[in-house]
C-alpha cells in the first residue's frame, strides 16, 4: 500500500552517496516487491547487508498436512495446545493448525524471545490474541499489543521479545504471497477511501531506526524448496539492525482492532463487510463489537450460508459470540466450515437474536478459496463432537 514513510538518515536523492560521519558510504538496499514493479523501500546500511560467513540447515517444526477427510465441520481448541509457554518463542513454537498451498494458520502461546527470523514465502499477519511484545524489525521497533494485527512483508528480518508475565498467544497467518488491505478500499493510487473501515491514522510503523551492532549473527530463514517449505540459518558477519535510515512504502505495522469500523444496515450484513486485509486465494475478516441489524423485521444472527466456493476459519478471541452459543465453541476455539457444507447460527440462535440490538463478539476469519488441510496441531485439539451439533437440538 502506497503510504511514505521516512525514518532515520536519507541522502536528498536515492541511489546516490551517503556517507556516514567518518567520510564512509553507507550500503543501499532495495527491497521490493513483484520485480520492483510494485512497492518498495531502500534502507541505508552501516556494512554490506549480503556478508554470510555460513549457511546451514534450519530444520523446521512438522508442516505436514491430511485432508479433511471425510469432509466434516471442525472445532479446534486452540488454548489446550500448550501449558507451559516459559521457554516457547514466536518463531519456532509454532504449531500448524490448518493450511494449503496459499496460506499456513499456525498458533503459539509464547514467553520467550524469539531468534532473528524472516520468512522469505510471503507476508506474515499475526494477530495479538493476549498478552503484549516488542516486534524489533530491520526497519524498526513496533510495539504490539492486545487486538493489534502484525503486519511484516516477506523477507523483513525481525524478532519477538514477548514482554509482562503472561505468555504471549498469537494466531500466525503465513501467506505464500503478499498481504494487503481489501483492494476495495483502495484508491488507485493507494491511499484508504472514505467507504474504508479503517485509515492511514490507524496504521502503526516504525518510528527510527534500531542501530544494533553485533557480528556472526544468526538468521532464520524460512524459504521455498523442491518439495514446499524449508528452513535455512544463515550466519551475517554484522548484525543485520545497522539501518541508519529508510523510506518508501514498503514496511511492518500493527493494526488494531478495536479502530476497525463495523458496517452495518438494516438486514443483515454479508461476509465481506467485515473484510480487512486480503492474500492470493484468501481473506482476512474481523468481526468486532457493533450495533446490529436495525429492520423490524430483521434476524441478527447470520442466515445459513454455504459458500461454495471457498473453507471459512473463524478465531473466537474475544466478547460472546452469539450465532455458536451452545456448540461448545468458546474463546480461543477455531471452527472450520468447509466448502460444500451449509452452516449457521446454533439451533435456538436464531429466534433468540431477534430483537437484540448490540453484540459484543470479536473473531478473526479466513476465507481460503483453495481447500485447507489439517496440521498437527488441528489433529491435537479438536473437538470430536462438534460436526453433530446442529441436529442436536434442531427443529
């Protein structure tokens, strides 16, 4: 998104000398992004930003994944995935829940810092469900707290320092492309439209530069291979935070939640109201505190829908979600409605809406429009029952 930011030390024109205190040129680097066709930055480093002095294999947490087969609802329990968080960290604590050739959903509760990381497949969006950190960036310091999303381009190197005595829970969105507001909302030139539910003002990046100094410094990198994703330690003769300064329009920010604007009406509102950010073949949804549906006649619960075209994943990480109530969904549940299955509110749900005028719920939903699969950590915590749960009490 095309939004100019310009912190630390530039020369007055890019591509010429900059030189540090001593009478030293600073080293240029170009990051952008398809072919350097679409958004970039330069960032302006104290020592040459490509000196490795070693490379070897990073050998990543199981990625594997099975079909949901025989197609079924699913309801996974995300907080039984870890008890202990003291010596987990953001990067390498992840646990995969659902994925497919577009997008990774992984999960981790976290009270470690994290190694120097940067995933060379695509954007990252980490949703903060609890707990706060200090997301320290080639680029900068971003704070992040609770509802904030993270957004990190592909290949920023960065790290998480979790930060208060409660562990860290983020919900990791991995995509194999870039992540981006709704097209929608969009000028053609970049900037938010009025229609938006957010705005630039609501967008957090960094403010300078971090200046760290350091040799033999490793970083993870998280790449393609022949056969889907690897990992790599490379090992950087300097430490790879000796940015003096940066502009351009392409950085991480956070996002929060709670400055999502909801659209409302007076019938209900379909899905792509509560759209936020979007990938190749997915969408990002929230779905936060609003007044509701305002027709007399109107069923504030959503219809039963089958979207035939796509899986819908929906984080329950906040208020009382109304439409599930009953199911056995709770807070920190992921429910996942696949393509081809019609789904809706709870039995009893849908007569109890009515006449209700406010709803005090928050979730985060992906829409994949390729099939998603089961990780471990889906086989980990799901709950057996849930797929029945509409012929339970139904009419």
């Amino acid at each position: 998104m095309a939004f100019y930011r310009q912190p630390g030390d530039v020369p007055p024109k890019r591509h010429t000398q900059h030189r540090n205190p001593d009478g030293g040129l600073y080293y240029e680097e170009l990051m952008g992004e398809e072919g350097f066709s679409s958004d970039s930055s330069l960032l302006y480093h104290r020592h040459i930003p490509s000196a490795i002095t070693a490379s070897e294999r990073w050998v990543l947490s199981d990625l594997g994944t099975e079909a949901n087969a025989p197609l079924k609802p699913r309801h996974l329990k995300l907080h039984e995935l870890f008890k202990d968080p003291t010596e987990v960290d953001v990067v390498t604590g992840r646990r995969l829940v659902l994925g497919n050739d577009d997008v990774r959903i992984s999960y981790v509760v976290a009270g470690a810092l994290s190694p120097l990381y940067r995933n060379g497949i695509g954007d990252e969006c980490v949703y903060i469900e609890d707990g706060a950190a200090v997301v320290e960036t080639i680029f900068g310091s971003l704070n992040a707290r609770r509802g904030d999303y993270v957004l990190i381009p592909r290949a920023t190197t960065h790290r998480w320092l979790p930060v208060g005595g409660e562990g860290l829970r983020a919900y990791c969105i991995e995509a194999n492309s870039h992540i981006t507001p709704a097209r929608r909302y969009l000028s053609k030139f970049g900037q938010l439209l009025e229609h938006a539910p957010f705005c630039e003002r609501d967008l957090h990046g960094p403010a300078k530069p971090l200046l760290a100094e350091g040799n033999e410094v490793d970083v993870l990198l998280k790449h393609r291979g022949p056969r889907g994703v690897v990992g790599t330690r490379f090992t950087y003769h300097h430490h790879p935070f000796d940015v003096v300064g940066w502009d351009g329009c392409l950085y991480p920010y956070t996002f929060n939640i709670s400055d999502f604007e909801p659209i409302t009406g007076r019938v209900h509102q379909p899905p792509p109201a509560h759209q936020v950010f979007e990938g190749t073949n997915f969408v990002i949804c929230n779905f936060v505190p609003r007044k509701v549906d305002y027709h007399p006649q109107s069923i504030p619960v959503p219809y039963y829908h089958s979207n035939v075209d796509s899986d819908e994943v929906m984080f329950y990480c906040g208020g009382d979600y109304e439409a599930r109530k009953g199911s056995g969904i709770g807070q920190g549940s992921i429910s996942l409605h696949p393509g081809g299955h019609a789904h809706g509110p709870q039995p009893g749900s849908y007569e109890r809406s009515i006449g209700a005028e406010y709803f005090d719920e928050l979730a985060v939903m992906v829409d994949t429009f390729r099939p998603l699969l089961l990780g471990e950590a889906a086989r980990a915590c799901e709950d057996e029952a849930y797929p029945w749960s509409w012929a339970q009490t139904s009419d």
